[in-house]
C-alpha cells in the first residue's frame, strides 16, 4: 500500500473516516461528508479507492466514497443491472477505455492495452481482408 505514504489521511484518527456503529444518521452524514472533504483533494484517492473496491472494505469511507456508494460503484463495475441504473464495463476493456476519453479521466494501464490489443486485432483483420 505504497499509496497510504501520501495519502491525507495518514496519522489521523479512525473516526475521521469510521462513523461509530451507534451514531444517529445525522452524526453518520458528519462524519461522512467531513472525511470526504479530506478525500477530496487527496493525491492517493484513486488508489484508496481501487483499494477498497478490491479488497471490499465493508465500513468506513475510502477514496471518497461510503460503504454504500462503494456498494453501488462495485455493482456497477461488475455489471450488476439495477433498474434504472446504467452498467460501466470493468476497467481493462475497449469500453472503459473510451468512457476514459469521453470523461477525460485518467486511463489506467489495463484499458490502454485492451485498446491496444482491439487495434492490433482491427490491423490484423483488414490485413486479412485485403
């Protein structure tokens, strides 16, 4: 977890970003939206957050995001329907990696190589053809 060394976070307490099990919803939201606001700005976000959605972090905020909305975000990328919801293809596919262009999000190292092998494979396929 070379990421946590710059991370925000590090150093600060665990309720910052652990809501007590006994909070009130408001409490909960507090706390919630005050960890967010750390996360934010933080240069390890996407990391933290690739993290907990690797390795299901059940409670807590990480990379932003609660439980819930992790939960939500995990659907989404495995392809979970949901009425009314829109499925995201898993990152290391041709379909990321355009979602990627289109957002102007940074592109991960597994969609660039899907993107390369699809083009690889589109060259390959008109050599073929002609």
């Amino acid at each position: 977890m070379a990421w946590a060394d710059d991370a925000f976070c590090k150093g600060m307490t665990v309720d910052t970003f652990y809501p007590s099990p006994d909070a009130t919803d408001g409490e909960r939201e507090r706390v919630e939206e005050a960890a967010k606001k750390i996360c934010r700005l933080c240069p390890s976000r996407e990391a933290c957050l690739d993290w907990a959605l690797r390795w299901p972090e059940t409670t807590g905020v990480w990379g932003g995001h609660t439980e819930t909305e992790r939960r939500t975000l995990q659907r989404r990328l495995l392809g979970t329907r949901r009425r009314g919801t829109t499925t995201l293809q898993p990152c290391g596919t041709t379909a990321a990696y355009r979602r990627h262009l289109r957002r102007g999000d940074v592109i991960d190292d597994a969609c660039a190589e899907a993107n390369r092998v699809a083009s690889a494979n589109r060259k390959a396929a008109r050599k073929e053809a002609a």
